[in-house]
C-alpha cells in the first residue's frame, strides 16, 4: 500500500478554515459538566496552571520518572512517593515564606537540601 501524498490530491477545506477562523483570539472550553455556570467553568480553567506547574516540577526539579513499575501496587506506591515529595517541597516552600522573607523555587530549595550551606 502506498502511503505517499502527491501535491495534486491535496486540497484545503475553506469551510473548515472559515468555522475555525471565527474563534481566532478566543479560547473555547468544553466540559460534559452541565450543572455548572459559565463562570464556574472558567474559575476551575484559571486554576489549572496550578496542576500543569506542580506536573512540571514532579518532572524537572524531583526528577519523577515512572521507570522499572509495572505492577498495579508498585504504580501506587510509586504515585504516592511522588506525591509525598511534592507535598513536602511545598509545605517548606510555604514554611520559608511564613517565617522569613524568602521566596525560594522548588530547584533553588532542592539544591539547599542537598547542599546545606547553598543558601548562606
């Protein structure tokens, strides 16, 4: 079977472009939740930055890879390590924050743990 595209075939769907076209500069949320109100929907939207930035940090900063786990009890163990690590970076970030005047980032108060004397 040939899968190659020959230029000719191609053709653009000017329908398609037009309809998409119509919501240039907005964003468009759907949801399968109708018992909420518009403003609901959007208030839980403006707060997923908040999930995509503590993922960011379980990959980057904690290094979280689900390597070697396969089964179901060594997924959850795994997830939950995780998840206690996270929670105490930020239970120190939050501490830092209320007792002194630091506002520290998750890589700078990792590097502080694994080199005591980092932040004198």
């Amino acid at each position: 079977m040939d899968m190659t595209l020959k230029p000719e075939e191609l053709t653009l769907d000017e329908a398609k472009i037009r309809e998409a076209k119509r919501f240039d500069g907005y964003y468009t949320i759907i949801t399968n939740n109708l018992t909420l109100t518009t403003a609901e929907v959007c208030d839980i939207y403006r707060g997923l930055w908040r999930i995509e930035e503590r993922l960011r940090m379980l990959k980057s900063d904690l290094r979280v890879r689900p390597d070697f786990v396969w089964r179901d009890a060594h997924i959850q163990g795994h997830f939950l390590m995780c998840y206690v690590s996270l929670c105490l970076l930020r239970y120190r970030q939050y501490l830092l924050e209320k007792h002194h005047p630091i506002r520290c980032s998750a890589e700078k108060l990792m590097h502080a743990i694994k080199e005591p004397l980092a932040l004198v």
